[in-house]
C-alpha cells in the first residue's frame, strides 16, 4: 500500500506536489495557531512562500517590497525596539540575497557598473558612518544604525540599480509603488472624511499605513514628480491619462489635507527647483543657500543673540486648528516649532564636545538632556517617544561630527549637480523625465530634512536611494550611447 502511493507520488508533477504541500502547511499552521493560541503561526506560510520566491527570483521579491513599501506599519516590539513590516524583513532578506548574488556565480565583475563618482561619493558617507560608530558613546546604538542604514543602501542603491535597468523595470517601479499609494491615500480621505477633514483628526486615520502626517505628507510629496511625469507621457486622450490626471488632483488635495507646512514648502521648492534644473542654475541656488545659512548661524552665536527668540512657556501651546498653527508659527508660539529650536539649541551645543567624529549615529536623543536650555523648553520638553533632533543635517552633525556632515553635504550636492548634467545630456525623452523626476525627489526630500529626520524611515529613505540609483542607470545609459555613436 505504502509502495503504490509512493510510486502515484513520483508520478505527479513537482509543481503539483509544491502547490499540496503548500496547501497543507496552510491548513497545519492554521490549525497550530487556533488550538495555541499563537496567531502569528499563520504567518508561517509567509515566510515560506517569500524564501521560496527568494530563491526562484528574487527581482520578484524586490518588486514586493516596493509594493509593501507604502503599506508597511511600524509596530514596538517587546524591549522598546520597533520595525516597519513587512518591509523591515523583507530589507534584510534582500541584503542578504544581494551580498550572495554577487559573490557567487561569478558575478563579481557586473560590480563594475556601480563604479561611478555617485557610488564613490555614497560609500565615503557610508564608511564614515561605521567609523563614527566605532567611535561611539554608545557603540551598541550606533551598530543598530549602521546595520540599517547598510540594508538600506545595500537594497535600495546596489540592488536597485541592477534592477532598474531598463525602461519596462523602470514603469514597473512607477505602477507597483503608485497603486497601494492611491490605495492608501484614498482609504485615509474616506476616514478623514468622517471627520470632516478636521486638522485635529489627521493623526487618527493614518493607522496603520503612516507613523504620522509628517511621513504620510513626505511620501505623497516625493513621489507626485514620478506622478507628473508618468501622466505627461501618455497619449491623450485615453484612459490611464484620465486615470492619472484624477489621481494627481487627489493626491494634491492629500497633501494640503495632511496640514504640514513643510509639505507645502517642499511642493513649492519642487516647482522652482524644475525651472532652476532646466535653466542650470541649481549650483548657484545651493551656494546662495549655504551663504545665506552660514551668515545665519554666525548672527544667532553673536553675543547669544538666539536667547532673545525664546518662546513664552505660557503662551507656546498646541493648536487645534490649522489657520491658528501657521499664525502661531510665525509668532514663534507654536509648540512644535518651538520643541525643535529647544533641540536645535542642544544640538548646537552638543557639537563642540565632538566636534570631528560626533557622539555616534543613533545617540542624539540618549545625550541631548544635559545640553538643553530652559528657557527653550515647552509642555512636550520631556520626550517621551524619544524623537530626534528634527533635522537630518544638525543630526548627522552631532551624531557623525563634522566630517560627516561634510560628507552627507558633499553627497548631496553631488548628486543635484551631476544629475542636472544628465538630465541636460539625456536625448530620450522617458528617459529625461525620470531623470528631472529623480532630482526633484532628492530635492523635496532635502527641503524634509531641514526640519525632519526621515532618512531613516521606509516611506522616504528608499526613494532618496533609488533616486541616486536611476541617475547612476541613466548615466551610464548615455554614456555607452555617446561611445557607440562616436566609434
């Protein structure tokens, strides 16, 4: 008996046998999590089927990702650490599939297409990062930021880049991030609508796509260049330029509903920074902006000048009502305005005790307490979240000193530089708009982080790092067609 059901086994298709033994996991794991009571064994086929993909083709795997990506939900696991799922996972899963991809098979030399002035610049500031962590206060704190910010990279630049090659790749990377987006966004207007768009509601209706209307706002913002651009190309009229159209004037309507100031700045410097690109005069706006910025800082150190811009503690309050927070903002009695100058302050403070190597990634809000000043202080003073300092760049100052800061600038301002080159050298015209698309992205996400720290974060992170990657295909791209044409 045993025998002839073995020898009916052999017969069956492989295919089939996976498909039955998946199913039969399914009902085991189902089974196993009802009787015990341990509902995450559900999950088990999961994370079966995501390996098993993994092994098979694991672009298919990244493809995932980037549709989980505007989905994802932070959650606090046991010992106050926290993750974004699924993505967090599948990041991790996705370096480990990259390092082995390259290392095996003889694919070492493919490693040559990365080599470019922007993965030069990127892993000068990667390097300086581990180094900063070597070096920490707090070594423990700084490895966990390291080890993230090296699944980031590794996934959203390394990967990406082998990825998005080509052009289908590069629309496959529009639809399957912009379709659970628009499902978001519209899933969070019906709720918001509930209550009547009220400013105070905002924070209620983002569970469990959006830690908060800050990132819900920075992830609409970044992307509506790749949604401007995907409507303008295609044919009119037809369906997907109607069904494009509908879905900016919803996304826009998203992002003022959000009631984030810098949303709209950053909107706003997007607009201007296309005008700025197409006329090459991006260096000479970024130089402005460090004079001017530099000139602004010497002035507040003058003879504790800042001082006089502490806010009445009494009077510093939330608001509970959008137009009365923008009147509130700039009578400097707003408290979140307010809560970030208190920081600011401290952070300013922190960075003469390191000044070259900083207090290590991570370590801002462990050691900032003992550098505040009072008279800064508001009702939200104590922290208990335990947020950062609200601006990458003061933070990569503290945190990574100096150097580090030069290095993240230098990166940055590489990147808008060289990618206003290409767009200007690029002759394809889908391939010129994903470059203007990409370079406004990395400047709407700069303009977040002068007042937030998002890097770090799964809704902004990854298209700063993408971005990078498609200047990097498309140049290379225009190179190898300027050789062929010369030769």
């Amino acid at each position: 008996m045993l025998k002839q059901w073995i020898r009916r086994m052999q017969q069956v298709e492989p295919t089939r046998l996976l498909v039955w033994g998946f199913g039969l996991l399914c009902l085991l794991s189902i089974c196993s999590a009802v009787a015990s009571g341990y509902y995450f064994l559900v999950g088990i086929p999961l994370i079966v089927l995501t390996l098993y993909v993994a092994i098979v083709d694991f672009r298919s795997l990244f493809y995932l990702l980037l549709f989980c990506l505007p989905l994802s939900t932070e959650i606090v696991l046991p010992g106050g650490l926290g993750t974004d799922l699924p993505t967090e996972p599948l990041m991790i899963g996705l370096m480990l599939i990259t390092l082995l991809f390259f290392i095996s098979g003889n694919r070492l030399a493919e490693l040559r297409q990365f080599w470019h002035p922007i993965t030069l610049f990127l892993l000068l500031h990667l390097s300086w990062i581990y180094l900063s962590s070597i070096t920490s206060n707090l070594l423990l704190v700084s490895l966990k930021f390291s080890l993230a910010k090296t699944w980031y990279v590794a996934v959203f630049y390394f990967l990406a880049a082998y990825l998005l090659r080509d052009p289908r790749d590069q629309r496959k990377f529009f639809w399957i991030i912009f379709l659970p987006l628009l499902f978001t966004v519209l899933v969070t207007m019906i709720r918001h609508a509930n209550y009547g768009f009220s400013f105070v509601a905002v924070h209620k209706v983002l569970h469990p796509f959006q830690r908060n209307h800050v990132n819900y706002a920075a992830m609409l913002t970044l992307f509506m260049p790749f949604l401007w651009f995907a409507w303008r190309r295609q044919p009119r009229p037809s369906f997907r330029w109607w069904f494009l159209l509908f879905s900016i004037g919803i996304m826009l309507l998203a992002i003022y509903l959000s009631y984030t100031r810098a949303a709209y700045i950053a909107l706003l410097a997007g607009v201007g920074a296309y005008f700025a690109f197409r006329l090459k005069t991006i260096r000479y706006l970024m130089a402005t902006g460090i004079i001017v910025a530099v000139i602004g800082l010497a002035y507040m150190a003058q003879k504790n000048r800042y001082l006089k811009y502490a806010p009445d503690y009494d009077r510093t309050v939330t608001h509970y009502k959008f137009d009365n927070l923008v009147e509130a903002t700039y009578k400097m009695e707003d408290i979140s305005t307010m809560e970030r100058l208190y920081r600011w302050v401290a952070g300013l403070k922190m960075s003469p005790e390191e000044p070259w190597v900083g207090f290590g990634p991570g370590n801002f809000v462990n050691f900032y307490r003992s550098y505040t000043v009072t008279r800064f202080e508001t009702y939200v003073s104590d922290n208990p979240e335990q947020s950062g300092i609200h601006s990458y760049f003061l933070m990569t100052l503290v945190e990574q000193g100096i150097v580090g800061l030069l290095l993240f600038l230098l990166f940055n301002f590489y990147l808008l530089i060289k990618g206003e080159q290409i767009y200007h050298e690029t002759k394809d015209p889908v391939r010129k708009g994903i470059a203007m698309s990409a370079i406004l992205c990395l400047v709407i996400i700069n303009v977040f982080l002068l007042i937030n720290d998002l890097i770090e974060t799964d809704k902004v992170g990854p298209f700063f790092f993408m971005s990078a990657a498609l200047l990097l295909n498309i140049d290379q791209r225009n190179r190898k067609e300027s050789t062929v044409l010369s030769s």
